[in-house]
C-alpha cells in the first residue's frame, strides 16, 4: 500500500467503533456477559448503544442500526444515535470494498462510491448539529465533543477512500481538537483516545506526506509510543470503543514497524471467543498464524469463515466469504476453492 493512502486512511481511521459482517440475529453468549458488566452502571440509551456494538461486533450490522435507530427515536436531540447509525454504515463500506485479510493493511483499496455514501453523509451532519446544539446549551459539553469528534474522523475515513488528501487531513485535524476538548473538560473520558491514539500512531509513522499537509495546514504532529499508550487505554477502560481499539491495537502490532505478531494474534483471538459469529476475527487471526509459520492453523481459520458464510444473502457476508475464498487462494494458486 503506498504511504499517501496510509496516510489518508489512518488520519480517518479512527471512529470506527465496532465491525460488522455475518447476520446473526443473537449475540454470543461471551458478548452478553460484557454487556451485562457494562451496563450496570450506564444509563438507559448507553446501555441500548452498548446492546448494539455487540450486536454490530459480533457481525450482525442490520439488527445493530436498528437498535442505534431506537437511540435516535427516544431521543431525537442526542447525537448518540446518529454517530453509532453511522459507524455502522461505515463498516458496511469498509467490508464490501477493503482487504479485510491482511491485518496490516488499513485502507480499503477502492475509491468507487457505494450505494452507502450519502446516507453516511447524513448521518454525520445530524451527529455535528446535534452535538453542536447540545454544546451550546451546556448539555453534557464534555460527551458532545466526543460525538462531535469522532463524527469527524468518520468523515475523514470517508473522503480519504476517496484519495481527497486535504479533506481528510483537515477533518483529522478537527477530529483531534474536539477530542482533546472532551477529555480536558473529562479526564476519565476513555472513549476519545481511539481517536487520539491512533492520530498520535500514524502521524508519527507515517513522515512522508505529513510534513507536506503540515506545512499546508498546520496539521499537529504525533507520538508513536504515546499513541499506543493511548489505545491500549481505551481497549481496556474504553465504553463504546473498546472493542475497536482493540482492533486497531492489534493492527498496529502486525505492522512491520512493531513486527508484535504475538500480541496481535492475542487480540484477534480474544474478540473471536468474544464475538465467534463475525467471520472478520478469524480471517485476522488466520493471517497472523501463517505469518508466525502456522500454516495448517491459518488455513483452518480460512476454512471456517468459508464454510460459515456460504449462502450468505447480505453484501457484507458475500464479501466475507469471498475475502475466505481469496484467502485460500493465495495458499493452493490455481486449485478451485469449494
């Protein structure tokens, strides 16, 4: 992948808080006992937000925007709903265009639009305008800088599949102000250093175009290690970003700066137990055993994505199995995948 879109992708990767891919109308049984742990002490709609990212990690998108769709109709002025609504929509995009086997590679590798665009670009004006109204009403100010932010960075996913190279860096920039304002206003605000975490990561990482839109836009420099700092505080103490940051933890370990394919393997493994009907777990962990010399573990990861989500009828489960299929491919070239 070359560094320009690194670049673009890792400056708007950073609001994603949960994957989706095969429909599964129950979450497992490991996903409830998260839940039941961390809604104990959330209020109502927290709780329901908490419902639906598990719903969404485990694979199951379509019953995760409805649940996010009943945020926003008990409340129509919170921008909670709006957020998730739309995260939710952008990994609908990231899993029907991205390599979603290659645990290293972070952008999606199309700039084609897809039928999801305008509806995502929606869905992050409301969250903007919602969270602006409350700020100014001095409504929870520190919580709507979060939404705020992280509305922000997905705009920036957005743009940079799109190779727009100063959108994206400037809704980074902005993404980055409005989270630092959370947690200065909020310290124990864990959720928002997803997005500064993996600002600080890849700024850092990646010099080459940076310096270029820092010049252009006074975009802020990064800090690796404090970036890793940063995500592994918010996989650990994270409410809605902890399953995320654990993914994009376990990215960076497998890059080959950090070459930690242990510790990624780990991270992939745990939200496969956590979460075992999102085929997306295991097509990572299966890549990261044949990287550490598995070769018969890895295959047998692919297998099982293949064999789960044949006869999928969503978008995203077909592109599951077809990223199991290309998966297989790669190990027996030339030999048809049944």
């Amino acid at each position: 992948m070359r560094i320009r879109e690194k670049v673009l992708v890792a400056l708007g990767a950073v609001c994603a808080l949960s994957v989706g891919t095969i429909p599964s109308w129950s979450a497992p049984a490991g996903a409830f006992a998260i839940e039941a742990k961390q809604s104990g002490s959330l209020s109502p709609q927290m709780a329901m937000a908490t419902h639906g990212l598990n719903l969404l990690m485990d694979g199951n998108p379509d019953a995760a925007i409805e649940v996010f769709q009943k945020i926003e109709e008990s409340d129509p002025e919170s921008a909670l709903g709006y957020l998730l609504d739309a995260d939710a929509v952008w990994w609908k995009i990231y899993l029907t265009t991205g390599n979603l086997v290659d645990p290293d590679v972070f952008d999606v590798g199309s700039s084609k639009m897809t039928p999801y665009d305008a509806h995502l670009e929606d869905l992050i004006r409301a969250t903007i305008f919602k969270a602006k109204q409350a700020i100014r009403s001095g409504h929870d100010v520190a919580q709507n800088y979060l939404y705020e932010g992280m509305a922000y960075a997905l705009r920036a996913r957005l743009t940079g599949l799109r190779g727009e190279a100063l959108p994206t860096a400037r809704a980074g920039k902005k993404m980055r102000s409005l989270l630092l304002k959370a947690v200065r206003l909020d310290p124990n605000l864990t959720d928002a250093y997803l997005g500064i975490g993996i600002y600080n990561y890849f700024v850092a990482t990646l010099p080459g175009i940076i310096k270029l839109l820092r010049w252009l836009i006074g975009l802020p420099g990064g800090n690796r290690e404090l970036g890793l700092q940063q995500l592994r505080e918010a996989a650990e103490h994270g409410v809605l970003t902890r399953g995320e940051a654990e993914f994009y933890l376990a990215k960076d370990y497998s890059r080959g700066l950090e070459k930690h394919y242990g510790k990624s393997l780990q991270l992939f493994q745990r939200l496969a137990a956590q979460y075992p009907q999102n085929g997306l777990w295991k097509l990572l962990s299966g890549s990261l055993e044949i990287r550490l010399g598995h070769l018969t573990q890895g295959e047998a990861l692919y297998r099982q994505v293949f064999d789960m989500t044949r006869g999928e009828p969503t978008a995203t489960g077909r592109a599951i199995h077809q990223a199991a299929r290309e998966a297989l491919e790669r190990l027996h070239p030339g030999q048809a995948i049944q």
